[in-house]
C-alpha cells in the first residue's frame, strides 16, 4: 500500500487552518478562502502531491485528468490521500467481512492497495467527485448541490459544528476542510472523506436505515421492493440522435442524453408508527384494513386487493425528486445562460403545489402553503411555520377554518370508513435529518435510483377527505411534472452543463415516439418538444411544450378521485400557434380552438380588469360564455411585470365538463388548420381539473377564484 499519510509542509499547514465553513451562505467568512489563480484544477492537484496524489493517480488511471487540465468549468471535490487510504480499507474490509454471508456486498474493491483498484472503479471514484459546472460554497443552497456529477448523481449537502462550534459543511457525509479554491478552470473543495459512490438501490437504502424497520419490512413483504430497482434503460439508443427543424425557430434539437428509471418513497418512521400504535406488520397491517376496506380483501400482502400493498404503494412514485424538487419553487441560476429563479415568477403569498399520481394509481399533493398564517411548535420542539414547510396532502380549508391547538397533528373524519385520516403531513427536512445522528442514524436522502422523504405523520389515502378537503380546489399541473422521463433524465431542470440551446434563447430536449409511456404520437409529421425553465418565459412554471408540423399527440392524465370536472388548458397564443382540436379519452371537446388569435380579440373578448366597473367579473362570465378563462393572478407575467392575469396573450380554454371515473384518462391535441405555414407550432404549458362542486360554491372569494 502507498504511504500518504503525513502532512508535512506550510500549504498543509494552511490548509488546517481553513477548516471553518458557515453553514448559512450570508455568513461565509471570505478570509478563510484560499485562491490560487493561473492553473487549472489538474495542474493545481499535481502542484500538491502531498495531499492528492492518490487522487492523481485514480484520476489518470481514469483519464479524467486530462479533462481538468482543459479549458471548461468544473467543480472537483478532492480527497486527501488520508481520505482514500482510509476509504481503500473500509471497502476492502466490507467486502472480505461479507464472504461466506447469504449476502456478499460488492463494493467494487477488494484489495487496500491504490495500485489494485480497477479501471472501471477509478472512472466511478473519479466521476463522483467532478461537477461539469462550477459551484463556489455560497452557490451551494438546500439539500442537494445544484448540479449532477459526472456519474450523473446528486450530491447531498448538510451542515454542522466542529467542537469549537464553528459552522462546518458535509458533501455526502464528508466534511469540506478547504473550499472555494478558484482556478481558470473551476474551482476545487477539498474534503477529508472519499464521497462514497454508493450503488443502493432504494431499497437498500431504506434497509440500511435502522429507523425505518416497519417501513422496510412492508415494502419487502408486499414486493412493492421489486418494483423500485430499475436504474437506466440501456437499450436506450437515442441518446447520439438530433431532431431536424424541431424548435420554434424551426433548428435542430438534441434526444434525450439517456432514459434513467427513477424513484420516490415516502416513509413514516418507526417513532411515527409507534406513536400510532403500530410496533410491527401486524400491527400495520391490522390498522390497514380499517383505512383501506375492501370487500375483496386478500391475506397476500402481494395483492393489489391487500390493505397493506395499499397503504405502502400509496407512498411511492415513479419520479425521482429531491427535496428542493419536490415543489417547484427552489432554482438558482444555471450553466450557459440557462437561468430560472423560480421565485420571481410567482406571488409572495401563492401557494407552492405539485401532484403526482402514485403506484396506488391515486393522486398525492405536495404543497406549501406560503398563503398560510399559521405556525406552532412540532413534536421535535421546533417552532416552525406552515408556510416555509413542505406538507403531503394540504387541507386549505381544514388549516384556515378549523386549526386545532396542535396545528401540526391535523386529521379528517372519513366518512365511508369512520377513521381519522391525517393531513397536512410534514416532510422532514432531509438537512435536519443529516444532522440529527441520534433520532436518524445512517439517515441518506439519495439512493442510486431515487429519494428518500421522512415523514411526521401516517400518510393514508381516502376518496372522501382527498374529494372532500385535499383536492377540493383548481388541481393545476405543469405538463412537465406529468412525464416522469423528463425528471428522472433531469431535462426538467436541466442544469445547462452540456449546452444544449435553442437559437434565440433556452435550452431543451426532442421527445421521441416511445420515450415515455406517458405520451402518445399520433402523426410522423408531430415533433415533440420541450423548453426547460428560464426566467424570460411567461408560462407557469417557466417551462413549455412546443410541438411542430401536423402535431398530433396525447398524454396520459393522473387520476383524481371519482367525480365531475372542467377540464382546461392553458395557451399563450401568437399568430403561429395554429388551430386545436382538443379531444379527451378520443371524445372531441367542442369547436377547434384557433390559438392564433390574443386574448383581446372578439371570439374570445378579454378585457382589462382597470378598464371595467367591477374588476373584471362581468368580463370573466362573457369569457367563460366562449369558453376561455384569464391566466391566474397567482404567478407572473414576464412581459407584464405582474400576474399573468394581465398577460391578453394567454389564455385558458375551457375544453370541456366531464365525469372521471377515477381510471385512466388521455388529453389529446391536434393542428387542424388546413393551410399550416412552415413556422406554425404549438405552445402548451399545463391543464386543470376543476371539480364542478367547488366551482358552485359562493364562499369562495374572488381572488381565490381567480388563483
């Protein structure tokens, strides 16, 4: 084995006394940086063999170290020779400790000496550590660092304190000694652990937790564990591939990069179940069937018509999000003039809302509520308010109405099985969580293929409080956050770093026939399209499909508890945006829409709230006569500076009022203008579900109506 174990000169002896990093970014002490300007990271590395050349090594043995010696931006987080030394035997020791198990783990190294690592491992170790876009640690905000490595991973980020209670940072549980060491090239983190490219699948991972023992020990007996360890389509063989005159500007577009699976768990801690009573899968189980009755019910826990595969699918999805994704609401700045700060494009007091349909086939919400008033002490001793914490199936109405003296332990009667069912459930902030070894040991938020969330409360679906209280409101969902490929690939938030823009401004990815399940091409002319978020678009969440030639598609739509509702789509119209023939479950819905014309024009007869009487609601029942609606005053109109209600180039279409049965429904879109010209395309931003209940109620104001 290499000896590199001492640190012996005055740049090491520097290097100890940088040790303090603040975990808030206003509080970052600039003294303590150490800038070396005129090198790049590679040559920097090389300059200082006494730290890293174990590092160097695996990197040459990778080939990476060419590429931090080249003209680009990076972020490498560099291990000491400590670092890998230490990481070399621990690998090494699981594995030999392992042999002769029923389990053997494969950690990909089963020798301590640097010189018997595999090409391959070097090529994993190297990539773990290197961002293809530069982050200083005051760009490093949330749960996560902002950008994927070059093995396509998040790292995770959490904070403590050292023993003189100086703030300290952790990227993957190791802990940053050096940082913001600017180069021409990027910048270099020194960190005193090797970042563990760890291959759990989720789970693994949710094994690993001893914490989440019940919740483990369902997810395996209802096999649901089978149904999350999918990583990457390899098949996949798109990737290489460039789509012609497929823009909005009629200029090539690149394929997906890959078709990654991707997983979300939510899980209630063991603490969470006993304070239910719930001490074993008996106990859950028992318990189930009381949330979940059903006339059919099966003894297999493998069976869709089991209380307990209920209850356990109803917490994952088939999206990868992380905390900071899990509402749509926490972008900072990108690579390549790829910007988006979603923040500015909404209303302080709006609420933050996601919906994702679950493996139960049944829909979740993820909310924050920023419109609420409301704070208290959670179990955990903290005070903490509603409107900076993220919850699973809000109740705005049950929160505003009827708050109980414990705002943070809310439930509902249901009325078909008489149970308390909870809502407004927190999800623990997976920051805390890091930090708090005690209550959370070997706690890991990110797994190979997925995300783990922590919950404070039993989350339990119901049609009756979900119907009732949870989705009784406009269920508006980005056409982005419906395609799971476009968050497990990480098109949706694109970070930039590998310049796939559009002439004229953002960045975006061709949808290919088949990529998801989701989607469906009707017609070889339909070139599917989509724009990531950037801060100089108009529409909702900053982002848009756009789909040129003869488009004709459908997506699928999530379920949503049985009933009646107005179906709508949102349009910003041009001249080139053609006409719609909108249809829902193959049915048509109504007269083609012609998106060519704005909002002020007669057939649809928009005009500015200032310029009226009543603001506004005379106009808005004579555009709801034709069959469109304003734009909501909950988020902003760049060229308006203002809600987009202002905006009289968008509009929502009203498509049609129909009962869904709460089993799978499709929204399709054709181009039946007769005479396309060559630059016509569709703009396509999100839809509603509105239930027709909700929109009879008179007491509902009027800016929640227009929300």
């Amino acid at each position: 084995m290499k000896k590199n174990t001492s640190l012996r000169n005055g740049f090491i002896a520097l290097m100890v006394s940088c040790l303090v990093l603040s975990a808030c970014k206003e509080d970052i002490d600039t003294s303590n940086r150490y800038t070396f300007m005129g090198e790049t990271i590679g040559s920097f590395l090389e300059k200082h063999e006494d730290l890293y050349s174990d590092y160097n090594y695996i990197l040459n043995r990778s080939g990476m170290m060419s590429l931090l010696k080249a003209y680009g931006s990076y972020t490498c987080f560099a291990p000491t020779n400590e670092a890998v030394e230490r990481y070399l035997f621990q690998q090494d020791s699981i594995y030999r400790a392992s042999l002769g198990t029923p389990k053997v783990v494969w950690t990909g190294i089963t020798s301590p000496v640097l010189e018997d690592l595999s090409d391959s491992m070097c090529t994993v170790i190297s990539n773990t550590h290197i961002l293809a876009q530069a982050f200083l640690t005051t760009e490093m905000e949330g749960d996560v660092v902002p950008a994927m490595n070059l093995n396509d991973r998040f790292l995770t980020m959490s904070f403590g304190v050292d023993e003189d209670l100086h703030s300290i940072m952790y990227i993957n549980g190791a802990r940053l000694t050096v940082y913001d060491q600017e180069q021409e090239n990027g910048v270099i983190h020194t960190v005193a652990d090797v970042l563990n490219p760890s291959t759990n699948t989720l789970p693994t991972q949710i094994a690993d937790m001893p914490f989440l023992s019940i919740f483990s020990d369902a997810l395996v007996r209802t096999r649901l564990d089978d149904d999350l360890q999918l990583y990457k389509d390899d098949s996949y063989t798109d990737a290489d591939k460039i789509a012609r005159n497929a823009d909005m500007s009629n200029n090539p577009v690149p394929y997906p990069p890959s078709r990654y699976y991707g997983y979300t768990a939510f899980c209630e801690t063991d603490s969470v179940f006993h304070a239910n009573g719930i001490w074993n899968i008996d106990d859950l189980y028992a318990k189930c069937k009381l949330w979940y009755p059903d006339p059919n019910e099966s003894p297999d826990f493998t069976s869709e018509h089991n209380a307990l595969w209920k209850f356990m699918a109803y917490h994952l999805l088939d999206w990868h999000l992380l905390y900071t994704r899990l509402v749509f609401y926490n972008l900072s700045g990108r690579a390549n003039g790829v910007s988006f700060k979603s923040e500015n494009h909404f209303s302080k007091y709006s609420d933050r809302f996601e919906y994702y349909e679950t493996k139960l086939g049944t829909m979740v919400k993820i909310m924050i509520p920023r419109s609420a008033d409301i704070s208290g002490i959670t179990p955990d001793g903290k005070m903490r308010e509603y409107r900076n914490t993220i919850f699973l199936n809000y109740s705005k109405e049950i929160s505003r109405n009827s708050v109980p003296a414990d705002p943070w332990n809310v439930t509902v009667p249901s009325k078909s099985t008489g149970q308390q069912i909870p809502v407004n459930v927190r999800i623990l902030d997976p920051t805390e969580c890091l930090a708090d070894t005690v209550h959370y040991p070997k706690f890991l938020q990110e797994a190979l293929n997925g995300s783990i969330h922590l919950l404070d409360n039993l989350l339990i679906y119901d049609d009756d409080v979900m119907a009732g209280y949870v989705l009784n409101n406009i269920i508006r969902i980005d056409w982005s956050a419906v395609i799971p490929e476009l968050t497990n690939n990480h098109l949706r938030w694109y970070d930039g770093t590998a310049g796939y823009q559009f002439a004229g401004g953002g960045s975006g990815f061709f949808i290919p026939d088949g990529y998801s399940k989701h989607v469906r091409i009707y017609s070889d002319e339909c070139k599917l399209s989509y724009y990531m978020p950037n801060d100089g678009w108009d529409e909702y969440e900053g982002d848009l499909l756009t789909c040129r030639g003869q488009y004709d598609f459908a997506y699928r739509l999530p379920r949503v508890p049985p009933g009646t509702y107005e179906i709508r789509v949102s349009s910003i119209n041009e001249p080139e945006r053609g006409v719609v023939q909108y249809y829902v479950d193959g049915e048509v819905t109504g007269i083609p829409k012609d998106n060519r014309i704005y909002a002020t024009n007669p057939r649809i007869g928009y005009i500015p709230d200032a310029q009226t009487d009543d603001n506004g609601v005379a106009n808005d029942k004579e555009m709801k006569n034709r069959g469109y609606l304003k734009l909501p005053i909950s988020y902003w109109s760049v060229r308006e500076g203002g809600a987009a209600r202002k905006y009289d180039h968008g509009v929502r279409i009203v498509l049609t009022t129909k009962y869904l049965s709460g089993e799978t429904h499709w929204l399709r879109m054709k181009n039946v203008n007769d005479n396309p010209t060559a630059n016509e395309y569709l703009n396509h931003d999100y839809f509603e579900l509105v239930p027709v209940s909700w929109l009879r109620r008179e007491d509902i104001s009027l800016d929640e109506k227009r929300q």
